[in-house]
C-alpha cells in the first residue's frame, strides 16, 4: 500500500519503549497517518499497564512484550486474542519480528539487545536510546547490513543527518551539536553546589522522563550524544563542538571544509524528528508545526563552560581510552543519576563519580556482548560503592 501524497509505502512498525516520552509521540505520529504506518508490535517496560493496555486496544498490535512479568500478566488478561510476552526477552523478541521499521524507545542501556536484535532481523532502527549506541558502539555497527540502517531519533542527530545531505562525507569540517543547557543553564560551578533533584527536572524546553531530564541538566545528555554522533557518522570526537542554544530551533549544523554552515531548523517537537526515523528518507506531511517566519526570532549561541559541565570533556577521555570506556561512562552516570535523585549525592558529584570509575576501568582485550555486560556489572557496582 502506498501513501499517493509521500510515495511512502505503508510501514509496519515495532515500538519499543511505547509508554514513554518517545513512544507516545510516536503513537501520535503514527495515529495521524494510518495510510503509511501500522504497529505490529508495542513493548514496554511494565510500570503503567493500564496504559499500555489502551495502547494496544487502540493500534492492535499482534505482539505485546512487557519487561515485568507481573505487569505482562495483567496486561494478557486484558487482552484476549494478541500474543502477550513477559521479561526482558520480550522485548528482544518485539525487536526482532521482522518488522519495516523498530523504533528504539528505551531509557538506557537495557536498549542494547533490543538494539542489535533490530538490526539482526534487517529491520530499519529508528533509534532514540543513544545509550545503547554508547555502550556497544562496535557491536552496533558490526551488526548493521546496511550502511543506512540506523536512522537517528535524537533531535540532534535527526538534523546532522538532515543537514549532511547537504555535501559530500569528504566536504564536512566539523559536527556541532546543539545544547539547551538544561535547568542550569548559564550558572558556574559554585552555583550548582546545592541543587536539587527537583531544581534538575525543571527543563526550560523539552518535556522528557527523569533520567533524560537529569542527564541534560548535568550535560551527559550532551556527551552521549556526542558519543552518538561520532559512532553515527563516523566522525572524529575532535570534529564535533558543543555550543549552548537555549532558544532549541536550531537542533544542530554541520559546518563543509568551503565555510558554509548547514542548519535544521524547527520548533522543539520531538514528533519531527520520529516522523523522520519512520520514514526516512521521505517526510511526514505536518508532523509537527513549523516556524512561524511572521514574528521576530532572536537565537543565541554559546560555548560550553566545560568547568562548570565537565561532562563533555569526559565522553572524550572516554572513547580515546577504549571501546568499552563509553559503556562504563553511562552504566556509571545511570546508578548516580538513580543516587542523585534519592538524595544520596550531590548534583556535583555526578559526574565527579562517573570521572572516578571511569578513570578507574581497565578494559580487557576483546570486545564482545559479554564484555560490555561485564564492563557495566563493574562499572555500577564501583559507583555504588563510590556513592556510599
């Protein structure tokens, strides 16, 4: 079947992570185009059943997969007649039904099986959870059977994605990516002793769960991003700058080796750029709103104060140290942030931490599945002991 308006031939889509931030908008974008998407599979992690259970009433998926067991059962009796699957492995069989497009949802590192399972399949991996990418970067691209197989969700990403096409990979100087600043942006060092967790949740653009949220305000959100874009486009971590841009229009530029700078442009909609991961290389007609060029518009950049947010710094200790370095970098960021908003550490000491175990890992020889996993075992149970 194909949409006559986009050439787009109807897309059968595997969600994963379909209760979040992500996965909802995406159920948005999919709801309001029905002729060029169809979900045959929704997973989630099981924290809002009820929720998941509207989800699959109102797209009728074939295949349900809830991490928690629990949840999974609550969720089957709900709902006669779909195939219900429980655990982690669920989630891993979601991913790996074969469908046109999975689009990666998932808040942290538990993404990566997911991630390669997609890939495995020959499926398109729409991706949003960078922190698999992170994690098992060489493992992700071995795993690619095609050069265009991943397509960015990351707002971020969507646009160097979308601006690269632009010129040729031989013609592009440097990546910059585009920072909102989070809920501390423009303050120093000193100004973020005291912060709290709530203080960190209050981000001035972007509507996102916890971890995200936390990750922006400290600028980890940043530095896997970064990361993301190095193992994304296969550029230099040196080639890639950070610059500060509380307005959030421009979602980031590729600068060409002639001088001239590449931009996407748009409101801060997160339906944009999932359009995108769905449809790529095509465009969803009014996924989201567009700038209104009638008002005036002031946009404002600026450098990183990396003394203030040494976040960004560290992600490239990270990746020239090893391949394994990144994954211990986020495993270790993902049990501070969990302190950090208990209560148990400093909004300072994120990062501090992450230093401290990072600093610390020895990377073995061989990169396999095994050894990430190994790698964030170690890396969790470091920061622990670190944090008390």
């Amino acid at each position: 079947m194909t949409d006559a308006a986009s050439g787009l031939s109807q897309r059968s889509v595997s969600l994963l992570g379909s209760t979040g931030s992500i996965g909802t908008q995406a159920l948005d974008v999919i709801g309001r185009n029905p002729e060029s998407f169809h979900v045959t599979a929704l997973a989630a992690g099981g924290s809002d059943p009820d929720l998941v259970i509207a989800q699959a009433r109102s797209v009728r998926p074939e295949f349900v997969a809830v991490a928690q067991a629990d949840a999974a059962a609550e969720v089957a009796r709900a709902l006669p007649g779909v195939e219900v699957a429980g655990g982690a492995d669920a989630v891993v069989e979601a991913a790996s039904r074969g469908a046109d497009v999975v689009l990666n949802g998932i808040t942290g590192s538990v993404g990566l099986r997911p991630t390669l399972a997609a890939l495995e399949s020959g499926s398109t991996l729409a991706l949003a959870n960078k922190e698999s990418l992170v994690a098992g970067g060489a493992l992700v691209k071995q795993a690619m059977q095609r050069a265009d197989q991943i397509v960015p969700v990351d707002s971020e990403h969507s646009a160097l994605a979308q601006a690269l096409r632009g010129g040729r990979a031989d013609e592009v100087k440097r990546l910059v990516v585009t920072a909102s600043g989070g809920a501390f942006r423009g303050r120093s060092r000193d100004e973020l002793t005291d912060v709290t967790a709530a203080d960190a949740l209050q981000h001035p653009t972007w509507d996102m769960g916890a971890v995200v949220t936390i990750n922006s305000a400290s600028m980890v959100n940043k530095a896997l991003e970064v990361i993301e874009a190095h193992l994304l486009f296969d550029i230099a971590m040196e080639r890639i700058d950070v610059v500060v841009h509380a307005q959030s229009i421009v979602h980031s530029m590729v600068e060409f080796v002639d001088g001239s700078t590449l931009a996407q442009v748009s409101p801060p909609d997160m339906r944009l750029p999932i359009a995108l991961g769905l449809s790529w290389p095509h465009r969803v007609a009014g996924a989201s709103p567009a700038m209104d060029w009638t008002q005036a518009h002031t946009w404002t950049f600026a450098p990183l104060d990396e003394q203030a947010f040494p976040a960004v710094s560290l992600a490239r200790q990270a990746v020239a140290a090893s391949a394994l370095h990144p994954a211990v970098f986020n495993a270790a960021n993902e049990e501070c942030v969990a302190a950090f908003i208990a209560g148990r550490l400093p909004f300072l000491g994120i990062v501090e931490t992450v230093r401290s175990v990072v600093e610390a890992y020895d990377a073995p020889a061989e990169l396999s599945l095994d050894a990430v996993d190994e790698a964030e075992r170690w890396a969790r149970a470091r920061a622990i002991a670190e944090i008390h």
